[in-house]
C-alpha cells in the first residue's frame, strides 16, 4: 500500500473521493484543512489551494468569494467521521492527545484538533464539538543535512552545541530530524575523508514532530543509536532521558521556556552535547528574545543554522560560529 493510500484511509469516503480526484503530489503535500461549513484547503508546496467539487484545485488568490460554489464545503459529519476513523472509534483512548490539541497517526503524520475546550480550573481536561482539524503531513527528507554536517563538529571530534534558527514552515524539525540520523548513524571513512562515530542521542520529542511516533515507536528514520521520549514535555524529558539513557547528545524542537532554559543548562553541565531549533529570523532577532539572551550572549552554542524559505524546506541562508562570525553563506552550502 502506498503512502498516499494508507493515508486516505483517516478520511471518510466523500473526502477520500475529493482528495483521491485532486491532481495532487504527496511530496508537495503539507496539510489538509477541513473546517465545519468552509471549503477544503491544502497548501501544497507553500501555495494555498481549495478543493473543487468536480476535483479541481482552485487557487484563492484567483476567485471571489462569490464563486464558493465552486469549492467542496466540509460537513460537521464529515470530520466526525473522520475523527472516528483516525481514533479507530475509541477516541478516549487518545484524550491525552487530544489535551495536547493533537493525534498523531501511522507515518508520523499530526492532526491539529479545534472546538470546544473542557476545563478543569484553569486546565483544559479535553475537548468537544471538535469542528476544525489540520492535516500535518510528516515528509522525512534523508539527507537534507548532508552538506550542513561537517560544519557541526569540532577538531576533537565532539558534535558542537548547534540552535537551528528558522521562521514557521521553513523546514526546521525536517533539517533536525536528519541531523540526528546522522549524527546517531555516524560515517565511514571514504576517499581520504575520516569517518564520523556514531553517537547515542536522546530525542524528547514533546509533540511527536521529530519522530513521529505511533504507539511509542517513531514512523522516521532517527538512526541506530537514538532513543526517543514522546509526548513528554522538554523540561521533565531532558532530565529523565540524561539520567536513564545517558545521552551523548540531546535533541529538542522548539526551545523557550524559562524551564527548559534551565534544563539545558543542567544538561550542559552533566557534559552533553545540545541540538535544537527555535523560531527567529536571524541571531539579531534571537538576541532580542529575553529568555535566550544570556545563551547567546555566554556563547553557549557553538553554530548557529539559519534557514530561509527559498525553494524547498531546511535550506539554510547562513551558518554562523558561536560568536556570530559567518561560516558560510547561501548557495556555498545548499
């Protein structure tokens, strides 16, 4: 079965007719939005596109808003439907997910869920009249961080402290994913170049993006060596994973809290190597963020990786040294 239709079937059938009808390419494919009473939409390569009732991609950008005929209007049953085929019709078996405001499916691929929130004090204990849903798609990208590789280790051999700064939707989680396959892999030696020892890394993997886990065993490719928290939040994760599977290298998407901030500077101190993400635009714009601040300034990451949104996802513009000093720039890399 193949990726696209082993993905079809979370839909019910009028969105598997729609969707299968829509001259669409998987790898292209970013998320399907379906929400209650509004048209289907997909962005698909950056570009946001409708789905016609005949099975035409509609671009918005082209069409009044009184040609809405035109579009396939999602039904509250449908993503009821859809939500029972995703949770196998025992959704409470997925609440503490949906808590979360997400599932997570086989192949790595995350539902984004919106209605009504249940609270408990000022907590939220579940959700329901859920009537928007987003469609992550999970594209795994072997590979990407090839060239980017060698700039992330040091003459003795250590991987070096390395923040990826990027923008939403420029590809962040997909270069970090492979850097830990890499990295967790390690190399060979060819054509006079030495090899790379394979090192064990730790993922905490707070909303199943890395990994895409399903029942706690990731649909990604995160290499031989790594071991991987799920569903965990990064502060509690970082420490549990330090001290039961002594890491050489942790891994974490998206840091900023004044925890986790905290937690790193545990980790750094126990002698483990750091890999993670943040959004910004640049180190003038992380160096505005109050909570980072003092990391950048302590010169605590040894690279900096800052991506763009040219072309494809995880193309890097820069990579800067942990004084801020470029590397390299653009196309040199990528």
């Amino acid at each position: 079965m193949s990726e696209l239709e082993e993905l079809m079937k979370i839909f019910p059938p009028k969105l598997r007719q729609i969707l299968q009808s829509l001259p669409l390419e998987l790898e292209k494919l970013q998320e399907i939005r379906l929400r209650t009473g509004q048209p289907m939409l997909l962005l698909c390569g950056g570009q946001e596109l409708f789905a016609g009732n005949k099975g035409e991609l509609l671009k918005g950008d082209s069409l009044t808003w009184k040609q809405q005929e035109q579009f396939f209007v999602v039904t509250r049953r449908q993503i009821q439907e859809t939500l029972e085929l995703v949770g196998r019709h025992s959704l409470y078996a997925f609440e503490e997910e949906l808590r979360q405001g997400f599932l997570t499916i086989e192949g790595g691929h995350r539902i984004g869920v919106a209605g009504r929130a249940v609270l408990e004090g000022n907590r939220m204990r579940s959700m329901k009249y859920i009537s928007f849903l987003n469609v992550r798609l999970s594209h795994e990208v072997k590979g990407c961080g090839d060239q980017v590789l060698p700039f992330l280790y040091r003459e003795d051999g250590q991987v070096c402290h390395t923040l990826i700064l990027s923008p939403p939707g420029c590809g962040k989680t997909t270069l970090l994913r492979d850097l830990v396959r890499q990295i967790s892999n390690g190399s060979v030696s060819q054509e006079g170049k030495p090899g790379r020892r394979g090192c064990t890394v730790g993922v905490v993997d707070e909303r199943s993006e890395i990994g895409g886990s399903y029942l706690g065993v990731p649909s990604h490719d995160l290499g031989i060596r790594t071991d991987v928290l799920d569903c965990c939040p990064k502060t509690e994760g970082m420490m549990l994973l330090v001290r039961s599977m002594a890491p050489e290298v942790v891994a974490v998407d998206e840091i900023g809290s004044l925890e986790e901030i905290h937690a790193i500077e545990t980790i750094l101190h126990c002698g483990c190597r750091f890999l993670a993400t943040v959004h910004a635009g640049c180190l003038e714009e992380l160096e505005k963020k109050p909570l980072l601040q003092k990391l950048v300034q302590e010169e605590v990451f040894e690279r900096y990786l800052v991506l763009q949104n040219r072309g494809q996802a995880g193309r890097v513009r820069e990579i800067l040294d942990g004084q801020g000093q470029s590397l390299y720039k653009g196309e040199e890399i990528c």
